[in-house]
C-alpha cells in the first residue's frame, strides 16, 4: 500500500490536516514553493479561522474546478472583500450541504457579496424570479426544481450572515432571534410562492379561498435551519378546491423546500386536510383535548387569503387562553410533558438536544404552562415567541429577572448547537457529538464560537457548556414552577418575584394539586422561619413538588411529607439525606404521592429512608437473614413487654421495607409474600418464647411444651400486607402433669401472646386467630396432640380437612410441631381421595361461602378476594385437587398455592394452558390486593372503581401515569374472566 503524504508543515501551521491541502493551495494560486502567496496571506489566515479548514479549502477546491473559467473573479473577491470572505468561508468550513449547492449552482457565490447576503422583505420576489419564465409561472417538476435552487440559495445567505464573523473577527454577529426570524420568513415566503404555484397548477378562482396557519416553531418565528413546518389550513368556498390547492402546496414545497406537517389539524392525519372557519370552532367547542390549545398558543396566519387567517386567529384565541380552566388541564398537561422525556431513547438520553432532560423542550414546556396559567388574565404574555414570552414572564413577575435570563441564555446556546449541527449535511437532527467523537465536536465548537478555556481544547470546552447549560435548564425548569410557591407564602417579600396567593393557587392548579390552598399551607409550615431547617426544606420543595405532581395524589403526597417532616424533626440526618441523595427524594415522593401506609410507618421507622438510596438493600435481604435477626433481637429483652415492643419496632421496620421495594416494583409476589410471612412468623416466635419464660417464672416450673401451627396464609407462606395470622395450638404435658394442666399452662401462654400481640397500635394490626380450631371459638383454644388426633378421627369434617391443607408448623417445640404435621397428614392427603359425597359438599360450602361473605353490592368483578376468578377461586380450585389426588401425587402435599398448581400440571391433572390461567389470576388478584392495601392503609378486597384510589393502584401495578387505569381494571377483569372458566371447568365438573 502506497502511504499518502502528509500535508508540509508550513500547511499544517494554517490547520490543515488532509494530505491534499498542499496540492489544492498551489492549485488556486495561495502557495508557491516557497511558501504562501503574499497576496493570498488574507485568504490562509481566514480559512485557518474556518469551523473546519479542511473543509473549508475542499469546498473551495470543488468549486474552482466546476467553473475554472469563473475563479479568477471568485478569487479576487476573497483576497480583496473581507465581508464576502468571512461569509463565504463561514459557510463552505461548517456545511458540507451547502458547499454541494455552491459546486453544483457555480453563480450562487456571488449572492454573498454587497452590504447584505439575505434581505428577508425580499425573499418572495427573489423565489418568484427563480419560478418565472417567459413572465409565465413554472409549474410541476420545473417549479419543483427552481424553488429547491431559489430556496437554498437564500439559505445560503441566512447562513453565511449567522457565520462569517466567526472567520473574520469584527463582521457583524446577528443575534440569534434574528437567524430564526429570517428562517421563518423564508418558510413563510416558500409558502406563499408554493400556494401560488398551486394556484396555477389548480386553476383555482374565487370559488376557493385558503389560508395557511403556521404552527409550531415556524408560528413562534424560531425555525431551524431543517425543520418540518406546522400548519393548519382554513378555507372557504369550494373545499374541494380549497383541499387541491393545500395538497398540491405540500407537495410542491415539500420536494423543494421542507415538509409540510398537516398532522396537527383537528382528528390530526385522519381528519380533513381543510376545513371551514365554523368547522374549526366546532371540533375546539366540542372536541379538542388540551395538548392541542397548547400547540395553538403559536397558531399564526402566514399564507393565502389574509382576511380568513385573521378571522381564525380570533377565533382561537380566547379558547387557547381559557384552555387553563378546562377540566382535563392538569392530566393532559402532565401526560404531554412525560411523553416528551418517554419519547428519547435511553443511549442518546445524555445528547439529546431537544427531548432529553434540560432540553429545549423543557424550556418550551415551562413557558407554554405558564403563558397558559397566568396568560388567561394578562396579555402581555400572549407572545408565540418562546424568548418573548419568557422575556414578558420575567418583566411581569412570574419568573425571578435573572431566572428568565439565565434560562433564556442557555435555550439560546442550545438553539445554536442545534443550528450548527443541523448546518453539517442540512439534515434534521437534535443529536449531540458523542464524547469519543473529537473531530466532530472540535467542528461544532468552533462553528459557535466556542474556543479553548483553561487548558480544554474546543471540543472539550463546548462538551463542558453544554453540560453546564442542561444542568442549568432542568434546575431552572423545576424553580420556575415551584420556587415562586415558597415565595408567595413567605414571611418577606423578594425583589425577584413574589405572587399573589391567587396566582399561586391556579400555579399549584395547573400542576395537579387538587386543593391548592392546603397544598400552600403546607408549604408555609415547612418553610416558616429562619433556621437551618427551614432553609433546607426551602431549597428541596421545588424538586418534592415536581415529583409528587407526578404522583397519583399529589396533595395527600404532600401532606405526608409535611407529617413525616414535623415527625422526624428532630432527627439529626433526615434532610442531610433528602439534600444530598437525589434518588432517595424521586423514590420517596413517589412512595408519599402513592400509599396512605408508607407514611405512617416512616414516621416511626425513619431509617428505612436510607435505604431507598440503595435498592440492593432495600430488597437485598433473605426472609430467613430478617427472621433470624427479628428472633435474636427479641430474645435479648429483659421481659415480655419489652421483647413485644422489639418485635413490634423490627416488623415494622420490616413492613416498610418490603411496602417501599414492592412499591418501587424491586420484589414480585412470591418475594413479598414470603417475606411478609416471614416476619409475622418471626414475631410469633418471638412472643411466643417470651410469653412462655415469663409463665414458667411465675410457676416456678414447666407444665407443658407447646407449638403453634400456621393455617391459612401464614401456613401457605402467602400473607399479605393486613393479613391476620391463622394458627392451632398445641401442647403436650410435661412427665407428671396432666392433660388438664398441661392444657391450662398452654392456654394461658397462647392467650398472652394474642393479647399482647392484638393491642392496639399505630401499626398495623397483629390478630392471632385460632377460630380454625376444632370446635371453632365454642372449642379449647389449646389442645393436646392426643386431643387432636381423637377430634380429628371421630368429628372432622370435609372443611376442616381442607383447612388443614396450609397446617405448617412455625413455632414453639419441634418434635411437637413434627409430630403434629405427621398426623394430620392421612386426613388432608386421604387414602382414596374423596367420594362423590364429599367432593358435592366441597362444592357446596363454596357456594354458601360466596353468597354469604361478599359484602352487599360488591361487585363481583371488581371483588380479589370472592370475586369470579379471585383468589378463592384458585385456592378452592386448588384445594380441591389437593384432596382428591394429595395421596398418590406427592408434589400436591405442599402449603403453597402456586407451587400445588405447578405439581398439578406435571401430574397431568389439567392443561397447561388452565394452570397457567389460574396461576396468573392468583398471583395479579394478590398483587392487586396488595396494592390496595398499600394505597389505602387498609385492607381491602374490591378494587375501587374510579378516582385516584385506582389510578394509584394501577401505578402499583406498573401502569404508567399516561396510561388510563380504566385499562388496567379491563385488563384484571379479563385475566380473572379466564381463570373463572377453567373453575368452572376443573372445580365443578372435574
């Protein structure tokens, strides 16, 4: 392979890197053997100072050869016209686009010359002088081509004024508002040369008139370089001429110019592409949703027949400026501003310009919301400018002077990267350089007049500022909401801003606070004063209030904010943690904003907040690790009344662990299920050995050994968050003792534990009950082993049976609890099964259970618990399978519901399909059980039908906010509809 030469190093000096940048000098007369041309000094000196001198000299280098005929004059004007120098340079060393078009139109250069390269008032008579031949308009292909040429070359002018004084210091920067008006008005003028185009393609008259409604950036004169334009048409007369003339303008300016974007019209791409002034007001009375208001705050006339844009512009105005009092604002607003973050994808989130956190769309989105929360009263602020609009929010006091600044200083940077890297190859794009591409940003970095700083290069430099400015967009986006809140309830007023109560009451509105008034109280409380708490909670409001907007129940989110705040005053490092975890804020806000139990047992287990920093802790510990934790805590306290209040703090602890990891979805059912159990079971051993020691001190001996036996739930390992514990007692008499004593000692252990346990508390209930014992509550809450095994033998029936089904031993004496388990075996796992008799009576009790037990009115779709296809369902299902074939499949002999199921289908008792039904209406009715229980503080069995109550258990459930829990309940409804059939099928005609 033959090495290809680098470039001399008096080259290199100019920036230079490609090896042909010798040869194309010498070819246009700027380097000579001996060095560079005199005359040409100008010349090498400008293009060193090009966003990228390479490409710069290749632009240079094409073009010359296109019209060698014509470079004598191109190059006289660069060595003498510095103005045209800069522009031109400015242009062929940023846009490789651009520098195509200059090869391929080789008298286009010259429209840089002269004072100015872009006069915008001429721009349509300059596109028509493109479009004219013989005095007559180009139609079809031909308009199609001259428009593309006639458009790009005014392009090029826009350019070229926006970067020439990056290459020749001193030349006249244009502001940035000024390039997006001149963009603007060049789509406006593609517009209107297209419409007329249309017109002559069409040969409309009178009988249709049109208007174009610009939308979008292009209705806010903030276009880019490349961008779609938003338009809406409004026409009258003949609409089928009317909807030609619209059609055939997109298509004429969408091959020359830009597309043309109709989707945001009423119904959007399925609605009519024209529709009458009446028409419009119709659907906005009737039918438009609030994102649509919002995008019609930028609606402006630009085209066509100017008297029918202006009848609708008044027409939606005051419906954009009452869009505010709509009853859907907040939902809408807020699922608008997710959908913007959900729409980027995770590798590009860091780059994204627009979508990304910190974005443009932030900016856009917090200017918009608040032109239409405080726009409805002052005019002011009805500009369809974002730099206008946030200009008039400072001056009017609804942003602090130098937030509206600041945040208008790096919306502005923003908008110039995106420029710039839309300049590259005149494609639309929002993406930043990745960090690895060096050549790329060192381009960009220059082409926006970004140089070297404290030893960076310009790549490095630029990457830091724009780092700097997301940072500073999305902590500004969230003060602009919520700062002015803790301003308007404070103690003194600021020069920065400070609204009025009724101004802050429609902010915390438009956010979703449902009780603004109450929500600013709460604010008051936590800000009042001059402490250091004070200042603290002073600067974290503004995220708390963000995130909980977010949240199913913002206000009751709040107001659990301000309980567990004033709870935990006092604890040294509370808001040290929120202040300087960002994850633990997102995650409790989440947790305060969804679930009424969370916040009553953060207040009296605060130490779990710290661990929502660290979800591998938060869900990292084993069952059997807490449990065994749980058991030596209890045993280490003096007496009873202390070990209880052991186990009572470290369940707690515990409930608000796993509440918080099954909130923040870290732990499935199954995990919850367990680990719940596993701690109710722990804390009956606990009470147990503890209840136990202090009755044999008082005795002075031990009458008894005792085991308790875990039925229902906490038998199967399938508790849930306000179960009860079902269990047996049993005891056997110590050598010399009888029965009768041995059974007073055991009941008087067993009933201090159920009354001890059962006390009342802040908590949630601890109700040990033993009504499943023979005899039911008329019976001996203790019996002896032998006692059992005489009941069991002569008197149990079929149900009792069935409830021994989930019998497991969980405390006291283990060759008890052995030998208890060993005999019940042969009546829940019977020799033969069951006779027909008693299968019949299985199905019988069912029956009797469920319309006796479902509470009045429930609805029986809605109901987890008895409910068609619910969890008795499964578990009578289940249990049934059990009896009959327990004895001769040994997977069926197991506590646990799910792992029966999976035993059943390898047995062949039923289809994989039927098993696979009822394991996944079992496992969502659990969940979703749980779930109400989270969200409510309250064991619940129906799902409620409507309000935030179901909204937040869908968000349990892993719905999203954007999401309509309406579908959620379809969704249970339609899972339990196919568990209930195969019950049908294996419960009453298996």
């Amino acid at each position: 392979m033959v090495e290809r030469a680098r470039p001399t190093a008096s080259v290199a000096r100019y920036g230079f890197t490609d090896p042909r940048a010798d040869g194309q000098l010498r070819a246009a007369r700027w380097w000579t053997e001996s060095g560079p041309d005199g005359s040409a000094a100008d010349v090498l000196s400008a293009l060193s100072r090009a966003a990228d001198p390479d490409l710069a000299l290749s632009g240079l280098d094409r073009i010359r050869e296109a019209d060698p005929a014509a470079w004598n004059e191109l190059d006289q004007v660069l060595r003498t016209n510095r103005t045209f120098r800069g522009r031109m340079l400015g242009v062929l060393g940023t846009s490789s686009a651009l520098a195509d078009f200059l090869v391929a139109n080789t008298d286009s250069w010259k429209t840089l010359q002269g004072d100015k390269s872009t006069e915008p008032s001429q721009y349509v008579s300059r596109l028509l002088d493109h479009l004219r031949s013989g005095g007559e308009l180009l139609t079809g292909l031909e308009a199609e081509q001259a428009l593309r040429v006639g458009y790009r070359e005014l392009l090029l002018g826009i350019a070229a004024a926006d970067l020439g004084h990056l290459v020749e210091p001193g030349l006249r920067q244009p502001p940035y508002a000024e390039i997006g008006a001149q963009l603007t008005t060049l789509a406006e003028a593609a517009l209107t040369v297209g419409l007329l185009v249309a017109e002559s393609e069409v040969g409309a008259g009178v009988e249709g008139r049109l208007a174009v409604i610009a939308m979008g950036k292009c209705g806010g004169r903030e276009l880019n370089y490349v961008s779609d334009v938003d338009v809406i048409f409004v026409g009258d007369g003949d609409l089928s001429i009317s909807t030609r003339l619209a059609s055939t303008m997109m298509r004429v300016v969408g091959k020359a110019c830009f597309e043309v974007d109709a989707a945001l019209r009423p119904e959007g791409k399925a609605g009519a592409l024209v529709r009458t002034l009446d028409g419009h007001a119709a659907y906005y009375q009737k039918w438009a949703k609030t994102w649509e208001f919002q995008a019609l705050l930028k609606a402006r006339p630009v085209a066509g027949d100017a008297e029918l844009g202006r009848q609708y512009a008044e027409m939606v105005a005051p419906k954009v400026w009452a869009a505010a009092d709509r009853e859907n604002f907040v939902p809408e607003v807020q699922k608008m501003r997710r959908r913007v973050e959900g729409h980027v994808p995770s590798a590009h989130a860091e780059r994204e310009l627009k979508l990304g956190r910190g974005g443009l769309r932030d900016v856009e989105f917090a200017v918009q919301l608040l032109q239409l929360v405080h726009g409805r009263i002052d005019a002011e602020l009805r500009s369809p400018s974002t730099m206008d609009a946030l200009a008039a929010l400072g001056e009017g006091g609804y942003v602090g002077r130098k937030d509206a600044a600041e945040l208008g200083t790096s919306y502005e940077f923003l908008r110039t990267i995106e420029h710039r890297l839309q300049l590259r190859r005149l494609r639309r794009t929002h993406l930043f350089p990745a960090a690895s591409d060096t050549s790329e940003l060192r381009t960009i970095a220059r082409a926006s007049g970004v140089r070297p700083a404290r030893g960076k290069s310009e790549g490095d430099a630029l990457l830091a500022e724009f780092r700097r400015h997301l940072q500073s967009i999305r902590r500004l986006h969230e003060k602009l909401f919520y700062r002015p809140l803790l301003q308007s309830v404070a103690n003194v007023p600021t020069e920065a801003l400070r609204l009025t109560t009724k101004q802050a009451e429609s902010r915390l509105a438009a956010l979703g606070y449902a009780a603004p008034d109450g929500a600013l109280q709460h604010i008051k409380a936590l800000t009042a004063g001059m402490s250091r708490r004070a200042a603290i909670q002073q600067a974290l409001l503004p995220v708390l209030l963000d995130l909980l907007a977010d949240t199913p129940d913002p206000d009751r989110g709040l107001l659990s904010y301000r309980k567990v705040s004033e709870a935990l005053e006092e604890t040294p490092w509370y808001l040290r943690v929120l202040r300087d975890e960002g994850a633990v804020v997102e995650r409790l806000a989440f947790l305060l904003g969804t679930s009424r139990l969370v916040p009553d047992l953060l207040a009296r287990a605060p130490e779990v907040l710290q661990l929502l920093g660290d979800p591998a802790r938060l869900a990292g510990r084993t069952p059997a690790e807490v449990a065994t934790s749980l058991r030596a805590a209890v045993r280490r306290q003096p007496g009873l009344n202390a070990a209880v209040a052991a186990a009572r703090s470290l369940r707690r602890h515990e409930m608000l662990r796993i509440a918080s990891a099954d909130l923040l979805g870290l732990l499935d059912v199954p995990a919850v299920c367990e680990a719940l159990s596993s701690v109710w079971v722990a804390v009956l051993q606990g009470a147990l050995a503890a209840a136990f020691r202090q009755r044999q001190a008082e005795l002075g001996q031990t009458p008894a050994k005792i085991a308790v036996i875990g039925m229902g739930r906490l038998g199967g390992a399938e508790l849930g968050y306000g179960s009860d514990a079902d269990v047996l007692f049993v005891c056997e008499p110590n050598e010399g003792v009888s029965d009768s004593e041995a059974a007073k000692f055991a009941s008087s252990v067993a009933e201090t534990v159920r009354k001890i346990l059962g006390a009342p508390s802040p908590d949630p209930a601890l109700v040990v009950d033993a009504d499943l014992r023979p005899e039911g509550r008329s019976g001996p809450l203790v019996r002896t082993l032998e006692s059992y095994r005489s009941y069991y033998g002569r008197w149990a029936e079929v149900w009792e049976s069935q409830a021994l089904l989930r019998a497991r031993f969980i405390a006291g004496d283990d060759d008890i609890g052995a030998r208890f388990i060993e005999m019940i075996d042969p009546i829940r796992y019977p020799h033969a099964g069951l006779d027909a008799v008693r299968v019949r009576e299985i199905r019988r009790i069912k029956a009797r259970v469920e319309t006796e037990r479902m509470p009045k009115g429930a609805d029986p779709t809605r109901h987890t618990k008895l409910g068609r296809g619910g969890l008795a369902d499964v578990e009578w299902t289940v249990q049934l399978m059990q009896l009959r074939h327990g004895h001769e499949v040994e997977g069926l002999r197991t506590t646990s519901t799910i792992g029966a199921l999976k035993a059943a289908v390898e047995a062949g008792l039923a289809e994989p399909a039927e098993i696979e039904s009822l394991t996944e209406a079992w496992l969502l009715a659990t969940r979703v059980r749980n779930a109400g229980m989270l969200v409510r503080g309250k064991a619940v069995d129906e799902i409620p039908s409507s309000g935030r109550d179901l909204a937040a258990v869908a968000r349990v459930l892993g719905y999203s906010a954007d999401d309509d829990p309406g579908e959620f309940l379809d969704a249970y409804r339609r899972t339990t509809r196919r568990a209930h059939a195969v019950v049908e099928t294996l419960f009453y005609q298996g």
